[in-house]
C-alpha cells in the first residue's frame, strides 16, 4: 500500500456556506481514475471529519459522492450563523484547509 | 412544445459585478429571449438584509443596467432582474428602482416596468407561527418572540410564479425582491411551456454568470439553450469552455446535497441528471426533474439587531509574550470585566487571533503559533459608547499588561493605526432561516406595474 496526497488527485479542494447555517466542502477529482482511488479507499468519511475539524459526528449533515461531478462533498452545521458574534470566516470560503492534508491508500 | 429552443442571455453572476462587453454583445448575437440576472446573496452575511443596503456598489449596478436594459429594449425581449439591491427587501427594491428611474431619465427610455415585493410583515410572521405554517429550516434554531422583535426586515424566497404573473401584465423589466435564484431565468420559459425541471435547473447554473466555465468567472457572461429534451450552456468568451466537470461541479456549489436541491414549490431531482460536452465549449444536460410538493413552501430570511461594533487592530512580534498569548487574554478579559462591574455593561469581547487560529476558530486542528500574531479586539455592545469603552479598555489593558516573564516593559502590542479604534455602528445577525407554507405561489409578492 501506498499512500498519495489528495491534491495530487483533486484540482478543486473548496469550502462555502450553503446558506447561513451549513458549511459545505467539495472535493473535485482530476480524473475518474482518482476519484475512483478515493472512492474505494473509503477515507473520506464522518470520522475523518469530525477528526480534521474537531467537531462530533452528529455536526456533521452528510458526506455525498457526486460521479458526474467526480466529486466528494461534505456538509456540516456551521459553529455559528454566518456573521455572529464571533465569526472568523463570513463567506466560509477558508474553511477547506485541514482537507489539504488528507492521504489516500492506494492499495496495488 | 411552442418553439425548438429558447436562450436565456446570463450577462454577470450578481448584478454590479459587471461583465466584458465583448461577451454581452456575443450573447445578443444569438438572440436570446430573454436577459436576466440575479441581483443578490446572503454570503455577505446578515448585515445588508438587516440594515436595508446593499452589498454592491451603486455605480457598479448602474453601469450593468444601462447596457442590459438597453438590449431588452432594442430587442424587444424581457430583462428580469432578481434579488434586488442584493437582499430583496423594500429598502433594497427602492434602491435598484431609483437607479433605474435615473437611467430611463438619462436615456430617454419609456417602457413597462413591474416591480414585485417580497418583504413579509412581522406581525404577519407572528401569526403565520402561530397557526404552524412556519418552522425552522434545519439546522437554523426555533424563533422567539424577543427575536422578532428585534429583527428588522423578513423577506421570502418568490419561485417563478410572481414573476409570470409580472410579464402576462406585460412588463417589458421586471424588478423583483428576494427570488430564488434560478426564478428570473426559467420564469418566461416556463410561462412559454417549456418543462419546469431542465429550466430551473439551467437557471441554477446561469445564476452564476460564467462560474460554470474553465477558467471560471462571476463578471462573465453565459447563454443557456433550452431544448424539449434538456439545455446546453456556453460562456461567451472565446477563452472560456464548459466542460462536463465544469458544469456538474457546479451543480454541488454551495449546495448541502447535490442530488435533491429544494426552492419553492418543490424540488430539483438530478439523479438521472447526464451531463454531455456538446460542442468544444458546451454542456448539454439531460434527466433533470422538477417535482412539485403537495405545500407550496418559501423560504424566508431575516435579520435582526444584534448590538453596535468597535473595533481595534494590533499585532504582537514577541515571542515571549506570543508563548503566553492565552493566558494574556484571559487575565485581559478579567480584568476589563472587573473594572466595570459596578457598570453592569452588557457586551461580547472577542479576540481574533491571526497565526493562531483567526481564520478557523473552534474548527481549527492546528493552533499553534507562529513568528508573529495579528489580534483583533472585537467588541459589540448594546450601544456604541459601551462597545467605545470596553474596546479602549481592552487596548489600554493588553498594551501594558504585565505577564509573567515579561522582559519587553514598553508595550505589548504594534498598532498599524492611529486611531486605534473603529466605531463600525449597529451590527446584525440572522434571525430567520424558515420555510413558511402558502396558500397560492403569489400570495404574498405584491405586484405594482409603472410607466417609466
């Protein structure tokens, strides 16, 4: 087994409100070979994003596969409304970084 | 099926953000049916609904509008302008009404205009709650009454409905409040008999301009084509493609599930959506249906008062002091609260730190520090002198407070600015994220038709 950073498979790695309450990141792969890898490898799930943003599983709306996109989505309530007291990110356009960080097993 | 095909010209991702003219006069050439462009978002966050302004700039919005309303005219075909003034509330139709009045005035136009509201009522909220036809939309919490009260416009999502209505009365512009984002483009095609789901879903991706292209763009424009058996799109500019990707990604963008894709009335269903490159730069897309609900559901935003801001920026350098930077704010903290507690002040004091975790807060997994720390104080307060006074406190106190193995005596923190203080004004935050339920698509989105 080998392990291959996702940015070699992904072109687009993105966060974003889906309106003021949720917060929605998307994985989009270069390739159906690449999406498939991560597909299989099964890594993209409710652990692993409770883990890279320290959140309970129960924050976390879903995790969708999207093939005519080739993407992987996840969506998670937002910590707080869009713009109250005590937001860092409006937009949630920054929220996508620990996701950079993620490693797919690629069994040969 | 009344015609082969139908074309909806989409000049820009949000009205104000404008648009190549090249691009624009590309997609007349094709003779589009119609021009429509969406004026609005609630990205910009709660403020611009609450405070009833704008979040684009006046002479950005007239500038797109004298080109786009000009081509409507000479062509005869429809412009409909959704969201306007960004959130759809009077305040912001008002706005965009004037902006249009003025270039009408300047350009000697004369023609049918239909502007239809969407602000709802509180006291209409109020009963509409109480008889159990509104419920939050999930995860947005419960509204209490305190909320309301505090909450200073509400508006509802309108579907195509409205904006059908708005065109049979034979508006040549049809300037409407808060839409749902794909409305002002599948309105007319639908009124013409075209199939609600290929319209509306070619709406969703027009809405944004030409963000569905490689390299995507939100001041670009795009042309949709409606067919009986589904819709292509295209970007305009000749160094812009539509691929397969571009577009079904797109389809996820700011999206909770892209498969099922709720608006008024029912919802989008793509599971048996394909999509297909159709020529070097287009898409065709097929499968996708609309499928209506036996309630007519909208969704309703709203904002209310949550208190008047001041800020202050500074960045610390040593390393010393950024080892400690927790227990700094912490012992701050309690010490601005024990100055004032006779005072009884009412306020929220938050510290943004930047090289810490500024940017992510609660959702950051690695908070470590670097070489250097921006800090910004953060205060909203029930009024503007409270918020003026604990702000200043806080400065004054991190400036000069004396941690534990503390060596540099003179100051704590490097002001870029002086003042160091900005005085933001009232702040706002959401109060209403809600699904209310109605007896007819139209009922609550007053038309109101006009010569200009």
């Amino acid at each position: 087994m080998k392990k291959v950073p996702i940015t070699e498979l992904a072109k687009v790695i993105r966060s974003k409100n889906a309106g003021p309450y949720e917060l929605t990141m998307d994985i989009i792969f270069k390739d159906e070979s690449g999406y498939q890898k991560a597909v299989n490898s099964k890594v993209i799930n409710k652990s692993l994003i409770s883990k890279l943003y320290h959140i309970n599983e129960d924050q976390i709306i879903n995790i969708v596969q999207f093939p005519q996109a080739l993407a992987i989505k996840a969506t998670i309530i937002r910590p707080r409304p869009s713009g109250a007291l005590g937001e860092t990110d409006v937009y949630g356009a920054q929220q996508h970084a620990p996701l950079l960080k993620i490693d797919i097993p690629i069994y040969e | 099926m009344p015609m082969n095909e139908y074309r909806v010209l989409s000049p820009t991702a949000i009205l104000g953000y404008g648009f190549p003219e090249s691009s624009f006069d590309e997609g007349l050439k094709r003779n589009p049916d119609v021009i429509a462009v969406d004026a609005g978002s609630t990205d910009p966050g709660p403020y611009y609904l609450g405070a009833g302004v704008s979040f684009t700039d006046r002479s950005a919005v007239k500038r797109d509008l004298e080109l786009i309303i000009a081509a409507g005219l000479d062509r005869k075909i429809p412009v409909l302008i959704g969201t306007a003034g960004g959130a759809g509330a009077n305040n912001h139709l008002q706005w965009n009404l004037q902006i249009i009045k003025e270039l009408a005035q300047e350009n000697n136009w004369h023609f049918k205009l239909a502007t239809v509201q969407s602000e709802i009522d509180k006291e209409q909220i109020k009963e509409q709650i109480k008889e159990g036809r509104i419920e939050p939309l999930h995860p947005a919490p419960e509204l209490t009454e305190q909320e309301l009260i505090q909450t200073t416009s509400v508006v509802a999502q309108m579907g195509i409905e409205p904006l059908i209505q708005a065109l049979d009365q034979g508006a040549d512009v049809v300037l409407a409040g808060r839409c749902y984002d794909p409305a002002v483009f599948a309105a007319d095609a639908i009124r013409k008999g075209y199939d609600a789901g290929p319209a509306i879903h070619m709406g969703k991706i027009l809405e944004c301009g030409a963000i569905a292209a490689e390299p995507g763009s939100g001041s670009d424009s795009a042309l949709g084509t409606l067919h009986a058996d589904g819709f292509i799109v295209e970007p305009l500019d000749p160094n812009r493609k539509c691929t397969v990707t571009s577009v079904a990604a797109h389809t996820l963008y700011e999206k909770t599930n892209p498969v099922e894709l709720p608006g008024p009335g029912g919802y989008l269903d793509l599971t048996e959506t394909k999509f297909n490159q159709y020529s070097d730069n287009a898409v065709k897309v097929t499968g996708s249906k609309f499928i209506p609900l036996k309630k007519y559901m909208v969704k309703l935003e709203g904002a209310k008062k949550a208190g008047y801001r001041t800020v202050s920026i500074a960045g610390c350098r040593d390393s010393i002091m950024i080892s400690k930077i927790d227990e700094v704010i912490e012992a701050v903290r309690s010490r601005v609260q024990d100055n004032f507690h006779r005072q009884g002040y009412n306020y929220n004091l938050h510290f943004h730190i930047y090289g810490k975790n500024g940017v992510m807060g609660e959702l950051e997994p690695n908070p470590t520090v670097g070489h250097e720390l921006g800090i910004v104080i953060d205060v909203v307060a029930e009024d503007q002198d409270t918020a003026n006074t604990i702000c200043s406190f806080t400065r004054s106190t991190m400036l000069h407070y004396g941690y534990d193995g503390r060596i540099a005596t003179a100051g704590n923190l490097a002001f870029p600015y002086s003042p160091s203080d900005f005085k933001v004004g009232l702040v706002y935050e959401f109060s209403l994220y809600h699904l209310m339920e109605l007896d007819n698509p139209t009922a609550v989105f007053p038309i109101k038709m006009m010569e200009v």
